[in-house]
C-alpha cells in the first residue's frame, strides 16, 4: 500500500508541473509589458489612452470569458481546454511580436486574454481532480498560487531583461515560446477529465455571464476616462449590475445552471472570493504604481526596474506556500486576516516613499507586501476550490480567476485615478505650473512620463533652470498621488481583512 500511494505521489508531481509551467506563461504576460510602454510610446507612437488599453486589452478579455470558460472545460475535457488555450494564446503572442501599431497589438492582446481564459481555469480544476486529500490539494494550490504571485510580480524581471538585450517584441516571444512547451508537455503528461454528469449547455447562462462581467470589467477600465461619476460610467455600472441580476435570475430557474449561485451562500466561498478580490486589488495597483516611481522618478532602467521586483515575487512564493499548509493546521481565517493585515502595513509603509528613500527600505516594505499576498491568496483560493464539488471545478477555478482579475483591474483603475488626479492637481498648484505656458502645463499635468519628455524638450530649447523645476514638481505631484493611492490600497486590505476575519469560516465544514 505504501509503494502505491509513493507511486501516485510520484506520477501526479509532472502534471503539477507542467500546470505550473501554463500558469506562469499566463501569469508573466499580466505585467511583463508594464515594463515595454515607455517603448511602445515610440516604436508605435501610442498614446496615453492606447497605451492603457495594451494592458488591458489582455485583462478584459480574460475576465470577461474565464467563467464561461471553466464551465466549458467542465463539459468538454479539461486536457483539451487547456491545450486549445496554451495554443490561442501562443498564436496571439507571436502576433503580438510582430505589430506595428498599437491598434494591431491590442487586437493581439485581446486574443492572448483570450486564451488565458481557458488556461486559467482548467489547470486549477485539473489540480483540484489530481490531488483529492485536503493536505495534498491545499500543498498543491499554495505551489500553484506561488507560481501564479511570481508570475505576476516576475513579469517586469522578464520584460526588463528581454529589453535590455532585444526589442520589445521578444517579450511576446518568450511568452509564445513558453506556451509551446507547456503544450507539448500537457500532451505527455496530463489526463483529461470532466464532469460526469455531463449537463446540456446551459447557453443563456454563457451569453449572459460574458455580458454581465465584461460590460463590467470594460466600465473599470473606461471610468478613469470618463470620471467615476460621468453618465457613461454610471450607465455602464447600472447595465452591469442589471445584466448580473438578469444571470442570477436566469441560473436559479434553470435546470442545469452553468453556474450555481447557491454557492455564495456558502460563507467559505464568499468570503475567500472576496479576499482574492482585495488581494489583488492591491497587488495591481502597486505594480502599476511602482513600475513608473522606478522608471520615470528614479531613472532606472527597465532591466534595473525589473530586478527590483525580487523581493515581492519571492516572499509570494514563500507565502502561497507556508499559507496553505497553516491555513490547513490553524485555520483559513487566521491566514487570510494576517495576511490582509500584512498587505495594509505595507501600503502604510509604502505611502512614505521619497525620492531619496533607499531601495533596501523598499525591499523591506514590499516583503510584508509579498508575504500578505501569499498568506491571502493560496489559502483563499483552497478554501474556494474546497467549497465546490471536484466535477464543478473548473467553473469553481472561473469562479475564482475572474475575482482575481475583476479585482486587478479594479485596483488599476481606482489607484490609477486616485493618483492622476492628485498629480494633476499638485502639479497644477506648484509655482512651477505657473511659469508654465498653458499647452506645456497641460501636456505635463497628464503624466510624470509627460513630465520628463517634456522637460528634455526644454532643456534642449536652452532653458535648463526650468527643466529641472518641471521635474522636480512633477516628482513632487507624482509622490502624493503615489501616496493617495497606497492609502486606498491599505484601506481596502483593511476593509479585507475584517470581512474575512468576521465571515471566513475556518474549516470547511
């Protein structure tokens, strides 16, 4: 009996792999080309506007197709799901490589978002139908979860040293390159599986979680556009709200619903829903902001920018892993509120950022970051994955990415707002600004990236003195937007960690 259990330990090891080698590929290219938009700003001479859609192009498509997704894999063969997604997401990565222009490489992104979609999904729900033992499954999440927190913060590591040695179309190539191989062992190694059940499509339910989740993840990305109180944005939010009503309706009369929303009844999966949401909230937010303090106020360059971002991706990987297997000894709701807890002191730490702040201060402050993130997330995600039946996985693993990448988005467009307006506005009040003529000091309020090309403008025109007061007020109005938005971030953790430490069951029950 022993050698037979060491023997099933041993065979599922190479699919745990290899979903995690197909989880990284889709978690790199989330933040890799954060690292590239100063590039692209002048290879494809994109705007402020098309730049923020190259990043979320990816995003939107992804959240707006990964619930529907993971409730087809359930169907259809999770093994089949998971190549199909590995092999759209290669072909949109090649194409992506080669664009040129930014309409092309949204398009590109779009299709890799596309892809992403199945991956995500399908290899959670093939870990979850792998590893059955609530030990071995939670051990299992937390090595998938720190592959997933690594992913993310390791994109601009990879983005940075791609660009440092090449253009920044091999970043997409890399990705490509990385899903090939995935695909190829994904045929050797994993077996497929689906629900025995095996219910009709419940096609309704998929047009109207599509609608209902993109119509609100495009809304997030469009308000800070728009302004969060604008018509567009209030419609937009109301259409939203109908749409998900609508679905909800549509799921309880159904006989064979794609997504059964008596599951939020469950405290265990609400909850832990909604820590994953907060989680990365934050993560996001701090990425986008940090990616710019380092580039743009610091002067590092993207491989420097990228190195950076070590010590966050380790103590991910530290954190999904020990918080899995606390969360199985004392409990997901001890785990999960720390590890909020963690994640508002490190954006109150954050919030102090300077110019002359040294880079080991900030190291220090992004391992609370890191450590909170994995604490939060890999046991949060257990305790979804613990709370559906292991034949409704994948739509459980939708369940839980789009909450992922519903909150990442938000965290880009609520701290990407907060921040704008306040540079914009500190900026404006500066004496600086007002030295300005009106069409400078317009160009400048739109962004420190704005900022510094415009200050070599002036410089270049003779006028040194003025250059370097334009860089010093925009620095100054680029840190207390930073800070504002750090202060939403720990404000929302917060809020997290209460809900979790108030609903949060311990133990499934």
């Amino acid at each position: 009996m022993i050698t037979i259990l060491r023997q099933r330990r041993t065979s599922r090891l190479p699919v745990l792999v290899v979903l995690c080698a197909a989880t990284l590929a889709i978690s790199l290219a989330t933040t890799a080309i954060n690292v590239a938009l100063p590039s692209l700003a002048l290879d494809l001479r994109a705007d402020n506007r098309e730049l923020q859609w190259i990043v979320d192009a990816y995003n939107l498509l992804f959240a707006t197709f990964v619930l529907a997704f993971g409730s087809l894999s359930d169907r259809y063969g999770r093994k089949g799901a998971l190549i199909l997604g590995l092999s759209i997401f290669a072909g949109g990565a090649v194409g992506a490589s080669f664009a040129d222009s930014s309409a092309q490489l949204i398009a590109w992104q779009a299709v890799m978002g596309l892809g992403a979609a199945f991956v995500y999904p399908t290899t959670l729900s093939i870990l979850s139908n792998v590893f059955t033992e609530r030990a071995e499954k939670a051990k299992a999440i937390g090595i998938w979860g720190a592959t997933t927190g690594v992913g993310v913060a390791g994109g601009p590591i990879l983005g940075g040293w791609l660009l440092e040695h090449f253009w920044w179309g091999s970043v997409f190539l890399a990705l490509a390159l990385g899903s090939v191989v995935a695909i190829g062992a994904a045929v050797v190694v994993v077996t497929t599986s689906r629900d025995p059940g095996t219910p009709r499509i419940d096609v309704g339910g998929l047009i109207l979680s599509v609608l209902a989740v993109g119509t609100l993840v495009y809304t997030i990305i469009e308000a800070p556009e728009h302004g969060w109180g604008s018509t567009a944005t209030l419609v937009g939010f109301t259409l939203a709200a109908g749409l998900f009503l609508v679905l909800v309706r549509w799921e309880r009369s159904h006989d064979d619903p794609m997504i059964d929303v008596s599951l939020f009844a469950n405290l265990r999966f609400t909850a832990a829903s909604a820590s994953v949401t907060f989680a990365y909230f934050a993560l996001f937010g701090f990425i986008f902001l940090i990616s710019q303090y380092f580039q743009l106020v610091r002067g590092f360059g993207p491989l420097d920018t990228g190195l950076k971002f070590i010590p966050v991706a380790v103590s991910i990987a530290i954190g999904s892993v020990l918080g899995t297997i606390l969360a199985v000894r004392l409990g997901n709701k001890l785990i999960v509120t720390v590890g909020l807890v963690l994640f508002t002191s490190a954006f109150l730490w954050i919030s102090t950022l300077s110019e002359a702040t040294s880079y080991l201060e900030i190291a220090g402050q992004m391992i609370p970051l890191g450590l909170g993130l994995g604490l939060t997330s890999a046991p949060a995600t257990e305790a979804i994955m613990g709370a559906v039946p292991r034949e409704k996985a994948g739509i459980g693993s939708g369940m839980n990415d789009a909450t992922r990448e519903v909150g990442g988005t938000l965290g880009v467009a609520v701290i990407g707002s907060v921040y704008a307006s306040l540079y914009a506005s500190t900026f404006a009040a500066s004496d600086t600004a007002q030295d300005l003529p009106d069409d400078v000091k317009s160009v400048v309020q739109d962004s420190v990236g704005a900022a510094v090309i415009a200050s070599e403008q002036i410089r270049t025109a003779g006028d040194p003195g003025t250059a370097a007061a334009v860089i010093d007020a925009a620095n100054t109005a680029f840190l207390d937007g930073l800070a504002a938005g750090a202060y939403v971030a720990a404000a929302v953790t917060a809020v997290g960690a209460v809900i979790a430490a108030v609903f949060l069951p311990s133990r499934p029950k």
